[in-house]
C-alpha cells in the first residue's frame, strides 16, 4: 500500500512551523507496513488543495488529510475533498447534534460558524472526536481510501488511535512492526556498534538501529509480522543486545531517563546524594531534580563556580587548589569527598572542568573534565579524566551525562556487594 | 510571484525527520515578498520528483528544490528535473575539475561516483558550492525559474545567501521586508498586548507579531519597502514599541539572553553574584553559567534541596521554618540574604516553592512560588510570591526566569541610583 500525507494550514507555509503531525502519522504507516510516497503542507485554499487531491488521487492507495476543518471561513478542507471527488456537500443532523451537546455541556450555546462543521461529503463515514468539534472523515474513491483529520496535534492523534490504526491494522491481517529500545549512557557510538555486531548478523541489519544524542545511545530493534511470533522475535532481539552491550544498557523502558534510573537506585539503596559542580554551574543538579520525588534521595548542591568557594562550600584545601589548579583530579576528588561530608550525604560527586571557550591552556585544553564520585561511607573516590569535544553546552551536557553514568554504576556494584 | 519548494530525499518520509531547510528557504522567500503555495518531500525516486515538477510548473514562478545532487545512485534529482522539463544532461569539464580540486586539496583522489555530480542540465547555470562537492543549479522553463541545492543544510544556506538571495533582491528592485526584535520578560502575553495596542493602530496590526514561550514575549516589528524608507519605519516602530513596553524590554539584540543581560548589568556595576535553590533544584544557576565569561560575577550557588541544607548552608533560622514552612515569603527572603552573606556576594536569589506533582496543599498548591533578591549591602529584600500554572517542569522554568527579571530590574535600579 502507498500513502500520502497532506497537511493543511496557511500556518504550515511560515518560517516557524513546521508540520509535526506528519511524524506520528508516518509512524504508524511504518507499523504496519505502508509506503509513504510524499508529504505536502499547502495553505488555506480550496483550489490548492483540491488540485493536490486530483494529483495524488491516481498514484497513491491511502490519502491522510490533516487540518481545515475548523468552523471558520478559511476552513475549506471539507469543500475542497468533495469539489476534488465531484461530490456533494450535505448537513449531518446526528452530528450537529453532537456539536450541539458538546457546547450544551461546557455550558455555552453553539456558536453558528460551527454548523460548519457538521457538513459532511457524500458517501463519507464519519470520524468522531471526543476532544474537540471537528468531526472527521473516511472515505473512498476509485481505489483509494481518504481519512479527513483535524489540525489540532491532540484530536488528531485520539482519532487515528481511534479510527486510522484498527483501519490499517485490518487490512494487514494483524501483521504489524513493533519496536523495542535499549538505552545505553557512557559509550562512544562506534564501541556500542563493535559489541552488539553479533545481533546484526543474527537478525539482519535493517532490524537494528543506532541513534546518539548527546552522550545517550537509543539502539532501537524491531520485528514484523503477526502477533505471537513478533513479539517471540522481539523479546529474543531485546535480550541477545542486552547480554552483547552488557551493564552498559541503563534501561529498556521508553520512559526511562538516566536520571531517573540513578534516582531508582539510590531510592533502592535508602542512599542520599549531594553533587559540588563547577563547569556544569548546577546542571547535574537541575537533571536530579527534574525526578518528581527525588527530595527522597537529593539533599543539595554546592555550586562552587569561584575557587574561594571550592573552599568554604566543599572543603577543598587551598594548598591542592594552589598545587594542582582548579581543573584537576585532586581537586575533584577533594569536592566530591568534601560535599559528601559538608552536607552530610552517602554520596557526593565532583566536577571540575573547562567549558570553554575561554579558560583553556596547552595543558589543560577546552574539553578537559575532571569528576569524581565517593561514597558510600569513606571508601575509594572514583574519578575519570575526560577530554570532551564541542563547544560549551556540549562540554557540559556531556560531563553531566558522564558523572551520572559513573555513578550509576557505582550505585550498582554498591547493590550487588550487599 | 509564487513560490514552492520541494525537499527531496527518502530519509525526509521517516518518522524521526523533518525538513527544516524549508524554514531558512521561506524567510528569505518573506523577505522579498515572495509567496509560498506548497511544500512537499519526496523519496528519492525520479518519477516522483518528475511528476512533482510537472504538477508544479504551470502553476507557480519559482521553484526551490533541495536534496538529491549528491553523487550516489540514489541521488536523482538531476536526472528528474531533466526529464521533467524535457532536457538533457551533459558532463561539464568545468564543474568536473573543480570537484577533483576539491578533493586534491583535501589529499584524496576524486572516487569515480563523484563524476555524476559534474553533470549539468542543458540550459542550466551553475551555483558553486564552496562547502561541498555538489554544484547547484539555476534554470529557466517558460515563466518559472526553478533553483537546485544540495540538501546538506550548511551548504544550502550559503548557496542561497551566495545565489538565491541577490536573484529575489534583483527581481524586487530593492523592495524587501526586514524585522527587528524586542525581547521582554516577566509580563503576560495580554499584559504586553494591552500596553502596545496603540502601536497596532499607528503602523498596522500586521507589522508587529507577539510570539510568547517560557516567560519570554518576543514582540517582531516588520517593515517592508526600499531601503531608507524601510530602515526608518523600522527604527521608528522599535523606538515606539520600546516606549510602550517600557523597562520590561530586557533587549532588543537577537543574540542576547536573559541571563546574558543581566551578566552584562553585574559585570558593568563590578557585583557579584550567588543563588540559593530549592524547587528550580540549581536551574538558574545552570542558566547563569551557560552564558561564556560568567565567572567574572557569578561566585556559586547552593542548592538547597533539603530542610537541614537550608538551615547549614545558607543559614535560614530552623525557627522560621518551623513556623512558615519552607515554602513562604520568610524562608525566600532568608535564603536571598542567607546565600549573599554566607557566600560573600554582592547579590543573593533565593527560591523556594512547590514544583509538583506531589507536594502540593490547599493552602500551597502546586505552583506556590517564593523568590526573594537580596543586596546589594544590607538594604530591602525584594520578594515576589508567585502561582504558576503548568508542569514540573515549566513551573520550574517560569521561576528561574521570573527570578532573573527580579534581579534585573534590581540592577537597573541600582545602576540609576549610583
């Protein structure tokens, strides 16, 4: 089968929106197996429009119209569908009435342009939807079948959940594509694809995706085909990349954040937690406690951007400051052990770095990190040197993302020695 | 004239890709005056780009497509446009040796596949690509024009500032839309509206647009036109617009931040700076940091996530707590004053609130914000309560960025006082 997607709005046509619902509908044609051929955003014209639908109509099996179908006058999705197909226009009583009662319970009375709404092309089912006024449209012409959408992101994704995937979902007999992920932290791209290259000989290449974003690795594996024996496959997938890419994967939940999953186990643990940043400036910290509940497990920060308060915030001894420089593994070391026992915490982690762009030197150039994790209790203070390419945000995303993955696993062999 | 653009290329038809050269393409297009009817991706298959073609040559003047000129099998839109327009394609030695400079100067030997790139359409006038391999084109089919880039977006950019913009400049004998910017924070959308109306009437409802995100109204002014007349329309309006916005305009600079702002203020009066946290749990301090050279005023910031941290690190009376809780008007103010004092700065913020989902009350429901600003020396604390709607997350972006509006104005204060 082979689709098309048309997005209708002027507001498409602007230099600041792009058309996003394209994606979720792309999505799940992809689930299920259909060919996007093209993807058109075009104004608020019922020629424009009408004219694309007369040049799709010949070429694809599936059109999915979203937007226009508002009350206003510069709604014309509707007349420019029946003038494309040549067929009439006729007022729907049931589902004016439905518009009719959707006011009547918000307590207003339905404004006129909204009878609008209720026209309905001939020979169309209609769509309904329960989070808004615009009803919508299935219809089919010659080969070709036509799914009518409002603009609105939020009716536009309930209809196709209600109406568009048990559409496509039958006419593919139940074979469908599902995916499953795999997060990891900590690894380059090219280490993660050495270690998992096994499963691409097991399951074939194309089943298995790499995406990298700022220190995090998405790998993405999916199956196809009827239910039983994909979800056989998929499970089978899931758990050869786990053996192959090891304790490097932090989670397999979608929902997951590496912050999170550090929460998880610190929670797990009955631990507590305090960070001393310099680089970051209060990111890792900002990160912890975007966790609703982390006050469970969080205590507190001290951002010691200046070197007097490496001092007097985290103890930091003036002696290794002035021997070592501020960028230096004694210096982390000292803030994540100084924290730990300043604010009275299991945990503590220190980062000190070079984010550039000015600041850096021969020896220490941008990019030069320091962290350390210590605890729990006075045992052994962890610490990695890094030298991070990119510029300022990136530096400082990544040493972030890196203390927080130390840490993880920190908190890991903490729970398999207990 | 009218205007569409076609990006082509099959990885623009997945689930996880938009095109947004099309965003760069229809702001040049806007400042011309040039209107866009269409957009539309497509897969890399010949007949398809063909058929787009030929659907859009009698119906608009310009034709801007990118993607596809790459030198690879899958990459046809040379070969499209060819056959859509009837052409043929002839190798051009002049666009061959280039790209074999090209490599030469990078130390390789050009690899065969590249030859393709050298293949020029009959009639066409090339666009060079000094930052990639692939050549653009230029080319005229009875009234249209149609341009061809390559769709790496740092290679189209430059060819449209190169090729594309001085050919709209031209055909518009100078005529050409310009916007200015003036960036407030801290005021509702309606606020701002209400205060600007009499600039609607003066230059027109359609010059002037409010765009609000996170705490942050842009107001665009846009003036089209012929130079001079253009440049003093727009200088009026943003000399009109500032007046009635008044001190609530933070900058009317692109590049500059909130937090850049307010860095420049505490650089310019020698102060110095630090936070103490709780619900933006180190936000604002990752913010103030994030902006290169902070170190000059920003000392540290303490994160007060817990209780006992209020109380040991920035010193805020248990008794007072007890009484108030930590979320109320004294513990703000105590935190402001606390952090400046224990920290040694010229200036202190303090934080406090219910981020939620949890811990919200009836008499503190979730959004309950205080923030207080203390110095500089030992006079009034400002404080600000707050009930902000929304997530977590955004009731904790409102916060950081309410307190740096505080702080700001504060500065201002303080610099018109000296």
């Amino acid at each position: 089968m082979k689709a098309a997607i048309v997005a209708v709005g002027s507001e498409l046509l602007g230099a600041d929106r792009l058309d996003t619902n394209s994606l979720r509908l792309t999505a799940l044609l992809d689930r299920y197996g259909v060919e996007l051929r093209r993807k058109a955003a075009i104004g608020d014209s019922e020629e424009e429009i009408a004219a694309e639908l007369r040049f799709l109509l010949p070429r694809v099996d599936l059109i999915l119209i979203g937007g226009g179908l508002g009350p206003t006058a510069d709604d014309v999705t509707r007349e420019a569908v029946a003038a494309a197909l040549g067929r009439r226009l006729a007022l729907d009583e049931e589902v004016l009435a439905a518009i009719e009662r959707r006011f009547e319970a918000l307590g207003w009375r339905m404004p006129e342009v909204n009878r609008r709404q209720a026209w309905v092309i001939e020979g169309a089912e209609v769509i309904s939807n329960p989070r808004g006024t615009a009803p919508g449209m299935r219809l089919e012409s010659g080969g070709c079948t036509l799914f009518l959408f409002p603009g609105v992101p939020v009716e536009l994704e309930g209809m196709t959940v209600d109406a568009l995937e048990p559409w496509l979902a039958e006419r593919s007999g139940g074979v469908a594509r599902e995916t499953a992920v795999l997060k990891i932290a900590g690894l380059p791209e090219s280490v993660v694809e050495e270690r998992i290259a096994p499963a691409y000989e097991q399951f074939g290449r194309e089943a298995i995706t790499i995406l990298a974003n700022a220190g995090e690795i998405r790998l993405q594996a999916t199956a196809a085909g009827p239910e039983p024996e994909r979800r056989a496959r998929l499970a089978a997938m899931v758990a050869r990349l786990a053996e192959l890419a090891g304790d490097a994967v932090f989670t397999t939940r979608e929902e997951d954040t590496l912050e999170s999953v550090v929460g998880d186990l610190l929670r797990a643990a009955g631990a507590t937690l305090t960070t001393a940043e310099s680089c970051t400036g209060g990111l890792l910290a900002q990160r912890i406690t975007s966790v609703p509940g982390s006050s469970d497990y969080f205590l507190g920060a001290a951002v010691t951007y200046s070197d007097e308060l490496k001092v007097r915030m985290v103890e930091v001894p003036p002696a290794v400051l002035a021997e070592h420089g501020a960028v230096s593994e004694p210096v982390a070391r000292a803030m994540a052990e100084g924290v730990r026992r300043a604010l009275g915490s299991d945990y503590g982690v220190g980062i000190t770095g070079v984010a550039g762009p000015g600041g850096g030197s021969e020896e220490k150039p941008v990019g030069t990190v320091h962290l350390a994790v210590a605890g729990p209790g006075d045992g052994e203070v962890e610490h990695r040197k890094l030298r991070l390419p990119g510029d300022r945000d990136r530096v400082r995303r990544f040493s972030a993302q890196l203390a927080l993955e130390v840490l993880r696993r920190r908190l890991l062999a903490a729970a398999g020695g207990a």
